[in-house]
C-alpha cells in the first residue's frame, strides 16, 4: 500500500505539500528539478502558486544544495 503524502497549512490556512513528497509519490520518472520546471512552463506561478523552499544545508561533497518547493492545493 502507498503511504499518503503529508498535507499541512500553510499561514493562511491553506492545504499545502512537498513538491519533493508530491514528485516521489506520483512516481515521475523525471528528475525533479525538470519536473517543476514542467510545471512551471504549465502556469504555476512562484508566491501565488508555490514557494521555493531552499536547504542551507551543506552536501559536504561538492554536490548542490537540494531545493524543495511548497505547492498549494486547489
């Protein structure tokens, strides 16, 4: 069986996901970084739509930092 994404509220009291979450459990295929910029080309709108949520997190091997995003369902 398939674990459910996690849906939270955001401040204003809105249902909102991981874009990361909401990517695995589709099971795109795609990585992920091209995936939302396919959403992105589709009218998904930054501040409106979704916000960038960036890890500070160090990868310590030269890798890049992961970037997730919160999606607003509606």
């Amino acid at each position: 069986m398939n674990e459910l994404i996690n849906v939270t509220l955001n401040d204003n009291h809105e249902p909102v996901v991981s874009g990361r979450q909401l990517h695995e459990a589709l099971g795109v295929k795609t990585k992920y970084a091209d995936w939302f910029n396919r959403m992105i080309e589709y009218g998904f709108t930054e501040n409106q739509d979704f916000l960038l949520l960036k890890n500070e997190q160090q990868t310590g091997r030269g890798g890049h930092n992961k970037v997730d995003h919160i999606i607003k369902l509606d």
